[in-house]
C-alpha cells in the first residue's frame, strides 16, 4: 500500500475513533465502530467462535464441538483472556482480531500454541461499573471452572478502560489460587485520579480527547436515569490498601505509544505496580497513538514496530508460561 493511501485510512480510522469516543450518542458511537470493523478490519471468520460471555480467537476454532475444543484448550500452552476497552460505552474487540490472529500465529511459530478469549461486559450509561465486574468475574470463573482452563496457564490482557475493569476485577473478586501470572496492559486507563502532563502534550497528536474521559465517567458513573452514585467504589487501583502483588499477576507488561494522552498514566501504572513488587516490563513506541499494537497496520506505519511488538508479546507470554 502507497503512503498515500496508508495516510488516508489512517486518518479515517483515527477520525472515527475520535469521533466514536466523544459523541453524546452511545448507539451511534456504537454504529461508527461497527462500520470502522467493516471498513478496514476483517478477518477470516473460521478464526472465531461465540459464547455467552465473549469469543474465542482461534485457528479454525469457528465450528469446533465443545469436545474438540476442550482438546484444544488442554493442548494450548496459553489461553489469553483479554479485557476490550471502548470507554465503557462500546467494545471494541473485533478491531483487534487481526492482531490477536498475528500474535496466535507467531506463538505457533514458536512452539506456544494458544487461545485467545475475548470477554464481553455490559456498557454504560445503562449499566454501572460494579455491572462490569460482575460480568468479568463470571467470564473468569467460567474459563477456570467450566473450561477447566487451569489459572497457570492464563495470561491476562486489557486496553484502555478495560485494564480499569479489570484490575477492579482482581482487586474485588479473584482468588489468589485462581491468580495467573502474567497481564499485558495496552494503553491502559486505570481511574479518575490517574493523568498527566501527557494530556497537554500529546492533545494535538492523539484520537483522545478530554471529553472522551467525560463521557467515559458520566456513563458509568452517572446513569441517564440515576441523578446520583456512589462511585468510590470504582478505580481502586489508586486508593485500595490492599497489596497489589496479593491480587494482581505478579508480571507486567504495559505497551503504550509516545503520542498518546494516557503516556503519563502508563507510567502511573508501572510505577504503582513495581512499588507493590509487581515485574514490569513499560514500553513505550515513540510517535504512536492510542491501541496502537491492537490497531495494527491500520495506524502504524512501520512494519518494524508491529513486528517487534509481537515478539515483545511472545516472549512475555513464553517467559511466563509454565511447564
């Protein structure tokens, strides 16, 4: 593809996107990412497989019989479980079935075959935060309990809200004997007290606006029918007591780009998770914008940096899997 047209469904895409994250409307910023999967990220539909609480990714895995994929759970070396972000208004996990196809097709090149499994969860402004972890903690207990997935052998995964939702999750629910060892953060935001010199900076580079982070909160915290919530229940990432290493994995992996607003937040988050004993690997790939590695080809230009954000994911999977 010419640089010329690269430019051009990049400025589309990231122009959606803006769009999709600032827009009053949820059901047309719904619509606008619905048409961007469309536009710019198809993908083989043989690569996924429906369920109640999510999708799996997976070579063939679209009309496997429960048989066969358990066979094919016992035989993955990591099943991956991956928390979309969306600003808690939208999902925005079938953008980033390219790159979880790409990154299940390197670890196969390395001996590691895996499963990703996308969790779904309820959105604002209909819903509530504590509503998300509810559902997480059920999509988590039901690859473990139902799935028979042994908690060893799942790394975890979010991007943007989602590593909120998520680390929530683990903070309020999860068992230390159900713990995996590994969490790979994308862009992350992780609550209302995070922020930084980055949201000047980069304001002019990056997709994300100021409002998006409003409309974010008005959804999950101020319900259309609700006047009034308790939200101290939410972003305990900054205010819990408890120790992180008692509840998160205790390896880390953050990828964030040089011109994104969230840059100073990623740092918040390693550096709160390395004071809590946490291993934190923080990578940050100058001049790229929010969900970079998820978006792929779409918004980075240099095939060097998608390749070597796939080795980084690989060998963080493969160091941390367990024989």
């Amino acid at each position: 593809m010419s640089t010329f047209l690269w430019s051009i469904r990049s400025w589309i895409t990231t122009g959606l996107l803006r769009v999709a994250f600032t827009i009053p409307s949820t059901h047309n910023a719904r619509l606008i990412v619905h048409v961007l999967a469309k536009l710019f990220f198809g993908y083989d539909s043989t690569w996924v497989k429906t369920e109640e609480h999510g999708f799996w990714v997976g070579r063939d895995i679209r009309d496997m019989k429960r048989e066969e994929l358990d066979d094919r759970l016992e035989n993955s070396a990591r099943v991956v479980f991956w928390v979309p972000g969306g600003g808690f208004r939208f999902n925005l996990g079938l953008l980033y079935v390219p790159t979880f196809i790409n990154w299940l097709t390197a670890l196969d090149d390395k001996g590691l075959p895996s499963t990703f499994f996308v969790a779904k969860y309820r959105h604002g402004p209909h819903h509530l935060f504590e509503d998300v972890i509810q559902d997480l903690t059920q999509a988590y207990d039901w690859l473990v309990y139902t799935m028979n997935v042994p908690a060893h052998k799942i790394v975890l995964g979010a991007d943007d809200a989602g590593v909120a939702a998520l680390v929530d999750t683990l903070l309020s629910c999860t068992q230390p004997e159900d713990r995996p060892d590994g969490i790979v953060c994308v862009s992350p935001y992780t609550g209302l007290e995070a922020g930084g010199n980055s949201w000047q900076n980069n304001a002019s580079y990056d997709y994300i606006r100021p409002v998006a982070l409003a409309r974010m909160e008005d959804s999950y915290l101020i319900p259309e029918d609700m006047p009034q919530v308790n939200s101290e229940t939410a972003f305990k990432l900054f205010t819990t007591t408890l120790p992180l290493a008692d509840a998160l994995p205790h390896r880390m992996l953050i990828l964030v780009g040089g011109h994104e607003v969230l840059l100073d937040d990623a740092g918040l988050l390693a550096e709160k998770a390395r004071k809590h004993g946490l291993q934190v690997t923080l990578v940050q790939v100058p001049e790229q914008v929010h969900l970079w590695p998820l978006l792929g080809n779409i918004v980075v230009k240099d095939p060097e940096v998608i390749q070597k954000t796939t080795e980084r994911f690989v060998d963080f999977v493969g160091y941390s899997r367990k024989s």
